[in-house]
C-alpha cells in the first residue's frame, strides 16, 4: 500500500514500493488532500501530497512519479507555473483539479498539455478511474523498444546495448538500471528503486551494490555515461539534454 507523504520528502521516498504507480497531489486544501491520499491508497497507489507549487519542485527533484494531480487555483504561485514543467520536462500526464469548470479554464488546460480535467466538487472514485485510463493510455503511448541517446542504442526487448555500431557487453544487472532509468527520462530514480526493480530479489541490494553497477555501467558507456546524471542524496535520473 502507498503513503500519503509530506515534506522533507529524501527519507521518506525511499519507503515507497516500487511496484506502485507514484502520484505527485498538488493541491492546498488539506481535508481534499486527505480525502483523495485516503482513496487513492485504498487502490493500491503511493501519494506524495503537497500543498503549494514549491514544494511540488522539490519533490519532482527526488521522486520518480507516474502522474500528477494538479490544482489549478493555489496562492502564491498558481498551477498553470507548473502545468508545463510537469508536462514538458518531467513527461508527465497530468489531471488538473479546479473548481473552476469554466470553457476558457477547460480548453487552456489542453492546450498547455493537461491529459485530463476534473471539476470540483468531485468523488474519488472518478479521480481513480481517470487515473487508471491516463495511466494505460501513457504506457501505451511510451512504450518503446528502442532508446537512442548520444552514440547508444539500447534495445530494451532485444535486450542488447550498441555503442558506436558496436555491440557493448554488459551484465545482466548493468543491462537491467540502464533500461529501467531510459524507460524513465528525466525521472529522479532513487538506489532504494534501482535496487528493488533492477537487481536479483536473492541478491546484494545495498547502496554501494547500486552504486558499484551505476559506476560501471557510466564507465562502459562512455561519454554517452553522461547521460545518467547523479541526483545528490537521492540516486540518478536518465537526461539527454545538454549531450
């Protein structure tokens, strides 16, 4: 089962079952953030619920998560600040939450790349069913067999690694966190996740286990190594920008 979490949010994510599809709730209203962190737990999700844009930032930089629930109307800051971050460079698919059902509010919202729109008041029940449909619907959408990034070609169901044309040798659990992170761009992935879905259940898990492979996997890779860029305190996230 997951958990409704609030910041600092570096100890508390390593506790989250990878298994789970990771929500990222953005909303400040604290009684609708319960009610929805409660509903979305009983199916099985991991919420990390936050009440204002900054600390939603913040826990993009340390959390991989699957989708966000976004509230539109927030003080401070609004949502529509973060709407293209979540969408552009995080790659996420996101449902906007607002109390405003407005036509002008609706069509903004898919056009600055909202997968879905939930007028307040709402049940939870809907709220978990829209995410169940945007949560197929992405995997559907980007499900590739073939990642190519700098002078690599990852065939993640052929399960080969080229580098310069050339077939790159790697072990079997080098092969696995190199997959896992590509599948994941721009994702802060976390040594507790890597480990969790990327290394032997009956195997050596620990920390520097993960960072052992990581440092491998960078080293055989080349300058395309760079792409795995460090998330201090947390793990890696995959990143083509700036190669």
């Amino acid at each position: 089962m997951g958990c409704c979490l609030s910041l600092p949010l570096a100890e508390q994510s390593q506790s989250i079952m990878a298994r789970n599809a990771h929500i990222l709730l953005v909303d400040d209203e604290p009684a609708l953030r319960a009610e929805i962190c409660y509903g979305l737990e009983q199916h099985g999700y991991a919420v990390t619920a936050v009440s204002s844009v900054g600390q939603a930032e913040q826990a993009l930089e340390e959390i991989s998560f699957d989708l966000a629930l976004l509230d539109i109307t927030m003080p401070e800051r609004d949502g529509w600040t973060l709407l293209p971050q979540l969408v552009e460079d995080w790659q996420l698919p996101v449902i906007v939450l607002t109390a405003n059902a407005d036509v002008r509010t609706r069509v903004r919202s898919f056009k600055e790349g909202a997968a879905d729109y939930i007028s307040k008041p709402f049940f939870v029940e809907e709220v978990v069913a829209r995410i169940k449909t945007r949560l197929r619907l992405s995997q559907l959408e980007t499900h590739k067999t073939k990642v190519q990034f700098a002078d690599c070609c990852v065939d993640l169901e052929g399960r080969t690694v080229a580098l310069k044309d050339h077939p790159l040798a790697l072990t079997e659990a080098e092969f696995d966190i190199l997959a896992y992170l590509v599948a994941r761009p721009s994702r802060a992935v976390s040594r507790a996740t890597l480990a969790e879905n990327a290394l032997p259940q009956d195997g050596d898990r620990n920390d520097r286990t993960v960072d052992s492979h990581v440092s491998r996997l960078r080293s055989k890779l080349g300058d395309a190594g760079k792409s795995i860029k460090t998330v201090w305190g947390i793990g890696w996230r995959f990143e083509t920008k700036g190669n």
